[in-house]
C-alpha cells in the first residue's frame, strides 16, 4: 500500500514517532500501511517541513584545540569546551568532565576526587543510565573554611550518590593548623586506612588551583599562616596545587610548613594513579595548570578553549 502524502497523515505520522516515541512498526499499524511506508511518510515530513530537528548541545567540543594539547603536553585524555559568546565555561567543562567519567569508569574500580568549583561542577551534571559499581574515595580531607565550596567529604557523597556507587570518609580536616597536628591524624588507623584506599584508585578527578586566586587562597588562608610563614613559602615561587599540594612553575612539589600541615596525598602519590585527569578553566590559571602538566601530576585536561589557547601560547613562549 502506498503511503498517504497528504499533510494530514504526515502529521499525525510525525506527532507519533516523534513526539510520543512510538515505534514505526506501531505506527504502521495504526495507520493501515507498512513500516517501509512510515519510514518514507517520516522522510517526507522533514522535507517538507512538518518536522524540524535541532540538536541543542550544551557540551560542544572543540577538536583542534584538544589535538594540540595532546601533542604539545602528551596528553591522552583531553576535552575541550568550545568558546561560546556569554557561556558559562564552568558549567560548559563540568558536563565534559561528566561525560568523560562515565566513559571511563568502569565496574569494580576506585575512583578518587579532590574538591573545588571545577568538580563541584562535574559532580552536578553526572547523570548516569544505570549505577555504576565502583568506590568513590576522597584524596584530601574534609572541611572546607569557604562557604561557597562544598565540603570534600560532601563531594564525595554526592558524586557516588549520583553513580549509585559506594563510598568512602577521610574523617579529618585537609588543613591543619600544625605539624604535629596532622601526624596525630595520620596515626589514626581509620584515616590512615583512608588514604591509603586513596593510593589504590584507578581513576582520579583533580581540580587545579593558580596561586593567588579562587581555592589556592582558601588553602592558604584556612592554614592561617604567619606573615614570616607566608614569606617563606612564597619565596619558594608556587605556581599552582592539586589536592592541596603545591608546586612550582617546573611542576617541582613545595615542602615546608604548607606541605605539612595538609592532610592529603603526596603529589607523588598521585603520579601513580593509572588515570589523572585535571578539571579547570580560565585563561588566569595558566601558570597552575601549566606547572601540573610539567610535573606530570596529570595525563588528562578537561577545560575551556581560553585556557587552552593560553596553555599552547604559554608553550611556544618556553
């Protein structure tokens, strides 16, 4: 039987398929013809206008942008947001770096998560089809002193409550105010226990901070640092930090009182772990994320196209 072309029947067709997801098998019934015939009536229904499809992607990517990364740095993961007037690249590079971790976990693995905006971000736009078995554990302690960042010990809940995962506490504070503070947590067998769960993930998710801006001053200022500590610590040149520890512009790791009194993984630690993967953006955390790459903290970048074409000119200039 011929399919009917009267517009009519190619909305009717259009509205079934489309709009309330009923398969062109059903359709063909409903309508008295076969399933090729509603194949062509849906055809003829975008060609002349009946139907109009737009694609709305929030999460469009930037492939050149991601392919000189690799090649400059030696990357193996990398996404990059492509540049959008008004967007907002946080968001735009959270839902990568979601999208990016749904790919990549797979079941039975150990997933490790620092904290900051840019994972806050990530955790909100996780949405996955079925719950994932992995365990989600923290690479620093908890306690955030900064209203606007969730606690990480709460981003860690979140992020396994939205992979239907299981999960692990650091019950410990990431900034102490002492030395002898944090060996007292680090002789505690539950948090001991913790960090080293944090040791043996598969996959981490890391944000990276730039000196002197956004989570790289709350790290400092929730340490409470003495003006001679402060000295100290920045005539040592510190570019960046990941997981509360800092480094300089060569990616070499910064010891001293700032070192000590952090309640998280050792950079070199996080060297070990299989699968890196740092989360951040905007041109003004070049240095940092620069400094990460050269350490070799991270083999993966999720970011926005500004700090990316930041990144390749920063390179050319070295």
């Amino acid at each position: 039987m011929p399919a009917p072309r009267d517009r009519g029947s190619l909305v009717k067709a259009a509205r079934m398929y489309f709009l309330d997801g009923r398969s062109q098998d059903d359709i063909a019934r409903v309508l008295g013809t076969s399933r090729s015939n509603v194949s062509r009536m849906l055809s003829a229904a975008r060609a002349q206008g009946v139907v109009e499809i737009r694609v709305h992607d929030q999460t469009a990517r930037a492939p050149g942008l991601e392919q000189a990364l690799r090649e400059t740095f030696g990357l193996e993961h990398v996404r990059v947001a492509a540049f959008r007037p008004g967007a907002d690249v946080l968001a735009a590079a959270g839902d990568l770096a979601a999208q990016w971790l749904d790919e990549t976990i797979r079941d039975g693995q150990v997933v490790g998560l620092s904290w900051g905006t840019s994972l806050q971000a990530m955790v909100a736009a996780v949405n996955v089809d079925k719950p994932r078995d992995v365990e989600v554990v923290p690479l620093v302690g908890g306690l955030t002193v900064d209203a606007s960042l969730v606690a990480g010990e709460e981003l860690v809940r979140e992020l396994a409550s939205r992979l239907g995962a299981s999960y692990r506490y650091l019950h410990g504070p990431a900034l102490l105010r002492s030395e002898a503070a944090r060996d007292a947590l680090l002789a505690e067998p539950a948090i001991r226990a913790a960090l080293e769960s944090a040791l043996s993930a598969d996959v981490a998710i890391v944000g990276i901070g730039s000196v002197g801006i956004g989570s790289s001053n709350v790290i400092l200022d929730g340490l409470a640092l003495s003006p001679e500590e402060r000295e100290a610590f920045l005539a040592e040149n510190p570019v960046g930090d990941t997981c509360c520890r800092f480094f300089d512009a060569d990616g070499k790791p910064i010891g001293g009182v700032v070192h000590d009194r952090v309640l998280a993984v050792e950079l070199e630690e996080l060297r070990r772990i299989p699968v890196v993967v740092g989360v951040a953006t905007g041109a003004e955390k070049v240095a940092g994320v620069l400094g990460a790459l050269r350490g070799g903290f991270v083999d993966g970048l999720i970011t926005d196209s500004g700090l990316a074409h930041a990144l390749l000119s920063a390179a050319e200039t070295h």
